[in-house]
C-alpha cells in the first residue's frame, strides 16, 4: 500500500510451500510449480497483482510467444496464463527472494530476522519493479523441454520433375519409350486405371513418345513456348523466330508456315520440332536408321519426317 506521502507499506499475508512432486523433477520444473502454486495463492479479488520469480528460465517459459513446450511445461504455463499475463512477472534476485526461506532450515527465533515477513526491500522504494516484464527464453537449443525447431523450405522450379537430362543414360530410343511406359504403368497403378493389355501397345508407345518429346521442348524451348502461350512475337535470334511455331492439342511443339493445304499428312505438314544436338534427336535418327536396315541419308530423314 502506497501512503498520500508516497511512502510503501508491505504486509504479509499468506506463504505456502509444498514438496517436491514424485518422480523427481528438474529445477526449472520445480520453479515451474512453484509459480503455478503462486498464482493459486493469488487467486482473490485484487485490483492489481504483481508475481516474482527467481527463474529466469521461468519467466522465459512465461513470456514465450514463439516456441512450442513439451506436455510438461505447457499445461503448467498455460495454467499460469490462464491467472496472470506474462507482463504481471517480474525476477527477484535469489539473495532478495522471501519465498526461498520456505525451502531452508531456519528457526522461528531466526525467522523475523529475515525477509520471509517483510518482503524484499525494493518493495519500500517508489520503483518496486527490478527488471523488465518481458523475458527471453534461457539457451532454448539446450532446453530438453522446449521443442525443437522445425524448419519447412519450399522450392520453386520452372522445369518439370521429368527433366530430359535424364535421357541421356539411354543408348536406344526402343529403350528410353520402354522405361517411360513402365512409369505409365505406375502411375495407372496408383490411380487404379490400368487396363488389361499387353505390356508395350501401340497406344502407350505413342503416349511415351509425346511425354518425351515434351519433356525436350519444355526444357530447350521454354521461353519460345512462354511467347507462343501468349501469342507474342518469337525473340531475336531464337532458332525458331522463322518457323512460325505453335503448339498442337497434344502439346508438341510444331513447325507453322504455309502447307496447311497441302498434300502431305499432318506430321509432314506440321513436323514436331525437337532441338537438333540433343539426345534424343541422336536417338530418333538412330532408330529410324535401323527400321529401314540402314538406307542412305534421304531414306533416314523420310523415315524421321
């Protein structure tokens, strides 16, 4: 109680101590207890409370906005919550701290020689708070009853996760179309749509022929197909600013121009466009080459064509 002359007056009211809980615990927990069985105490209709401690570690757990505790501590912080907020605690200094004569041996002829009635002396001076009201949590990387951080990293990539350098392991074309079949097959396992068929059909050989073929151009002609998508002009010096390209319903990438009506069929109207120095080019040639029992040069390109 502070006078009209601005003098403090403290008075004792009621002190509690218990033992400590079985199985034993640490000292932050123990102070952790202690602070609840304070709040318990203070658990009266007061106009204003003001809690100390003289564990930093528990004022750090008190204040916590941040981090996540263990079942432990978080029932009793969220206890201690529940009767006070964290800018109601301050720290006492051990030496100051009355409650600690609760836990020492002293004899009652000793006991008015102490602080355990009076309380600490900064309370009789007109500034009764020794400390901040916001504490920080004590070394939280070694505390075992603090969780640790978890840290959640996102990438962002423009490329897709069949990324065609991976077909340069493959020495033939027949190879590489198996494989992408067999990751079909995979897939439709996953999300029960495979049908009864033969292993390697027509149909499936084609679709792994176009998912190749799109993983190439996706990868060597990514900013072309961006201007495409848009209809914007091609840039300077892309080798495709001269073959007017656009982007079928399957999603190749072939050659415009002006033999719409001509008559050709569509693959030899519009060929697919696939970057000449690339592996799977060198495939393809290689392949066609073979089919035709290894013809000359024109033969090879018709049969690519």
């Amino acid at each position: 109680i502070t006078d009209s002359a601005g003098n403090n007056h403290v008075g004792f009211v009621m002190g509690k101590a218990k033992l400590a809980p079985r199985p034993e615990q640490t000292i932050p927990r123990l102070e952790l207890c202690a602070a609840v069985l304070g709040v318990e105490l203070a658990d009266l209709q007061l106009d204003a409370t003001t809690f100390h401690s003289d564990s930093k570690v528990v004022l750090g757990y008190i204040s916590n906005e941040t981090r996540r505790f263990y079942v432990y501590v978080s029932n009793r912080v969220l206890r201690i919550r529940r009767s006070s907020r964290p800018d109601q605690w301050r720290y006492v200094s051990t030496e100051q701290n009355p409650a600690d004569h609760a836990i020492r041996a002293v004899t009652a002829g000793r006991l008015n020689d102490t602080n355990w009635l009076s309380g600490p002396k900064y309370l009789y001076t007109p500034e009764t708070s020794t400390s901040e009201s916001i504490h920080e949590l004590v070394d939280p990387s070694a505390d075992s009853d603090i969780r640790s951080l978890v840290s959640t990293l996102s990438t962002t990539t423009t490329s897709k996760q069949l990324g065609s350098q991976r077909f340069a392991r493959f020495s033939s074309w027949k190879s590489l179309t198996r494989a992408i079949i067999r990751l079909i097959h995979i897939a439709c396992l996953f999300n029960k749509t495979l049908k009864n068929s033969p292993l390697f059909n027509f149909e499936e050989s084609n679709q792994a022929s176009h998912i190749i073929i799109r993983a190439v151009k996706e990868e060597a002609y990514s900013q072309e197909i961006k201007c495409v998508q848009k209809h914007e002009q091609i840039p300077k010096g892309s080798p495709l600013k001269n073959l007017d390209p656009f982007i079928d319903a399957l999603g190749l990438l072939r050659v415009g121009g002006r033999l719409h009506n001509a008559n050709l069929v569509q693959s030899e109207k519009t060929p697919v466009i696939i970057p000449g120095k690339h592996q799977v080019a060198t495939l393809l040639i290689k392949h066609h080459h073979e089919q035709i029992y290894h013809q000359g040069r024109l033969f090879t390109e018709g049969a690519v064509r």
